[in-house]
C-alpha cells in the first residue's frame, strides 16, 4: 500500500492530495514553505528540527504583501503556524504562542519520521519551487540559497533520504525546475510529470493555492496509475 508524503514547495500539494482523497492524515509540511535546501536539511536529521532552542531561531520575515515567520537553521517558512489578524499579518503576540507550535510540531516531526520507517513503500513528492529567484535569495541565507540553486538538489536530497532511512524510497517530483531533472535521470524509483494548467481555478480565483482543479486531478490520476502499475508486476513477481 503506497503512503504518500507531500514535501511542499507550498500547501497547495497537500490540500489537493487531501481533495482527491490521497492523502489520509495531516502531514509535518502540509502548510509550510519548504525551499529545496530545507527539504535536504530535514532528510539529513531525518526531520527532526525542534529541540529545545526551537523559539530561539524563529524569525519574523516579510513575505509576499504580507508577512510569515521562518526557522532560520532549516529555512522553513511557517506560514501558518500563527494566527494572523483580519489584514492578513501575523499578530503582534505571536512569540506567545511559539510553546503550543513547538509542541505541535515536534509531534508530527516525530509521528513522520517513524511513518517513513514503518510504511510498506513511502512516496515522497516534490511540487514546484515557493522560494525562487529574488524571492529566495531575499528570504534564505546565502548558503541555503546557493543550495536551493544548484542543478544537483534534487539528487542530493533524494540520495540524502535514502542514506538517512536505509532503504529504497520513491520520489515523485511534480512541476519541478527543469535544469534539475538531468541529475535524477540516472536515479531509479523516480516519477517525473508536470501539472498543467487549464484554467479550471479553484473557487475560480487563480490566486488560490488550491490552483488548476483539472490539472491537478490529471496529475495526481497519473501519479496514482504509476503506482497502481507497480503494485500489479510487484504481486505478479
């Protein structure tokens, strides 16, 4: 049974996996912003990221036309990790809160970290890029910018995955950045597809993050198909 992990770039992966049915339980990066280097940070400390310090590192950033708060070590963006007010931005007391975040991630840092080890055959997917261009060097640190740029991210952080857990892990990468697909080309257990845009915006506005609502069935039938394919040669074996 394939158990899927979204790994961002944003929450449009995860609320269009939960949509369809696909995803079953709410995950550690449903409603962050993860840039390529943070993906490989948290592979690399099998996702644990909170420790006691964890309020220590949490920073105030402007993002977009509003604002969010990101974990300077990770480069993780909480985007919705604190409540905002009726104008969008995080309120002013947000630090008041950090003690309940903290205890809610730490949670589900733990709880996906034992999933990965437990499930049967984990899928890991990649969407797109949140953080690019100015965007990311204005937000990241420079070394976690020159990570996120260089062509050979995504097969690092897929090699990173596999030597962290010990076993063969499945990547599907969805719309991803394409002068990084070369370096994957020769890694095996790897999806590649796009979400192609028809227009059919979620509760038709384009600026919602649920995105192309036919695109995104398509896409995730095809990735589905794929998996359902291996399933049959796997019991026919």
């Amino acid at each position: 049974m394939t158990t899927y992990f979204p790994l961002g770039t944003n929450c449009t992966l995860a609320f269009n996996l939960k949509r369809v049915g696909v995803q079953k339980e709410t995950g550690l990066l449903d409603n962050f912003i993860t840039s390529y280097s943070s993906l490989l940070y948290l592979f690399e400390r099998k996702f644990h990221f909170v420790d006691d310090n964890f309020g220590d590192y949490l920073e105030l950033i402007p993002l977009g036309h509003h604002d969010s708060v990101i974990h300077r070590p990770s480069g993780l963006i909480l985007h919705h990790a604190f409540e905002r007010n009726s104008d969008g931005y995080i309120k002013k007391n947000w630090r008041d809160d950090i003690e309940n975040v903290k205890s809610k991630y730490l949670y589900l840092s733990n709880r996906m970290n034992q999933s990965i080890i437990n499930k049967k055959d984990p899928v890991f997917i990649i969407h797109g890029e949140a953080l690019n261009g100015e965007g990311s060097r204005s937000t990241l640190l420079e070394y976690q910018f020159r990570i996120s740029q260089s062509q050979e991210v995504i097969s690092k952080i897929i090699l990173q995955a596999r030597k962290s857990y010990e076993r063969y892990l499945r990547f599907a990468l969805l719309s991803v950045r394409e002068n990084t697909l070369g370096c994957v080309e020769q890694i095996s257990g790897v999806y590649i597809d796009n979400i192609i845009y028809h227009g059919d915006w979620y509760d038709k506005n384009p600026m919602h993050f649920g995105g192309c609502v036919r695109g995104w069935d398509e896409g995730i039938a095809r990735m589905s198909c794929m998996d359902l394919i291996k399933e049959e040669l796997s019991r026919e074996a």
